[in-house]
C-alpha cells in the first residue's frame, strides 16, 4: 500500500484530493557473489522480478502540466543481471536490466519505462586516487502509451575522479561528457 503523499494531494492547482491509495503485489528472487575481501576475479549478479500495481499515481501531462492520476493496473517483468571483474588496482563491471511494464488496459509499454537500461563501467584506484568511466544507454521510451510516438534511446558518457585525505573524500563529477542533447520527458530537454 503506497498513499498519495502531500504534494500528491495538495501540490497548488495541480494536486488531487480525490487519488486512491496504490496497491502492489511483488516478488524478487535472484544471486549476488559478495565481493568483501576478496582481490581478484568474477562477481556475477542475477535477479528476476515481478510487480502488480493498481491504482499507480503518476504525474503525467495534462492540459501543458504535469498532475497526478491514478494510473490504469500495470504489471511489471523483468531480469536484472551483471558482472564485475576485479584486479589488483582496477574493476570492469557492467549491470542491466529488461523489464516489460505493461498496461493491463492497453496491453502496451507503460509511458516513460524503457526496456532496456545498461551501465557498464571501469574504475582504477592508486592510493588515495580513483578516476570511473561509465557509460549508461537507455532504450527509447513511449510517450504517453502512444505506440507510435517514442523518444529516442540515449547513450550518456560520465567520469568522476576523487580523492581521499584522512576520513574526507574531494570528487570531482562530470556528466554527459559529449554534451548529448536528449529528453527522459517529451518537451523537457535536459542540460547537455
């Protein structure tokens, strides 16, 4: 059970008073290999999941803004899976997740899901530094439960660089390296 929370329900002009509670069911199961302690070699990660939602509150567009609504019934199914290596002063990883959240109404992906959502990275550490590459892709998405109108897939590049004195760590994060220009909302681009 998941209430309307305050902004839900009382966000000026575009809060409902009228929103039910959420109602899910759910289950997950899967492997991790804990990496404590060990220096070398392969970790794997695996995990399947399943969630029925009734009543989701979404804040979708209506009318150019954004409002809740109680949403339509909606399953979600999916697999999450990954790897890791680790050596002496490096880790390789890479991490992703399908999942197939479906409108019951409809029959179609759920608006703003993706599908398909990898992140793969490399880290060394020497000491007291540690630079991280990621690369993070996600697969198009639906806009409002139209099958025919998608916002494209995306491939985002970042690095962060810290380093560590005593118990205080000084980072440095930089994202969208190559200035990307994409939306995860239709009519909302993000800062490239």
């Amino acid at each position: 059970l998941r209430r309307p929370t305050l902004n839900d329900l009382f966000w000026p002009e575009l809060g409902r008073e009228d929103l039910e509670a959420e109602r899910s069911h759910s289950f997950r199961i899967g492997f991790k290999h804990n990496e404590s302690g060990i220096k070398h070699g392969f970790y794997p990660q695996f995990l399947a999941f399943h969630h029925f939602i009734r009543n989701a509150i979404r804040w979708l567009p209506e009318g150019g803004q954004f409002r809740p609504r109680n949403f339509d019934d909606f399953q979600s199914s999916g697999i999450e899976g990954g790897l890791n290596w680790l050596g002496d002063h490096w880790l390789l990883g890479t991490s992703a997740q399908y999942a197939y959240a479906r409108n019951e109404t409809r029959g179609r992906q759920i608006a703003y899901e993706p599908r398909l959502t990898v992140l793969s990275r490399i880290r060394y550490e020497a000491k007291r530094w540690a630079a991280t590459y990621r690369i993070h892709y996600q697969s198009s998405v639906y806009t409002l439960n139209a099958a025919d109108n998608r916002l494209p897939q995306t491939w985002l590049h970042h690095a962060d660089f810290s380093y560590t004195f005593g118990r205080l760590e000084l980072q440095l994060r930089l994202r969208n390296l190559f200035d990307l220009r994409y939306q995860r909302i239709a009519g909302y681009p993000l800062p490239g």
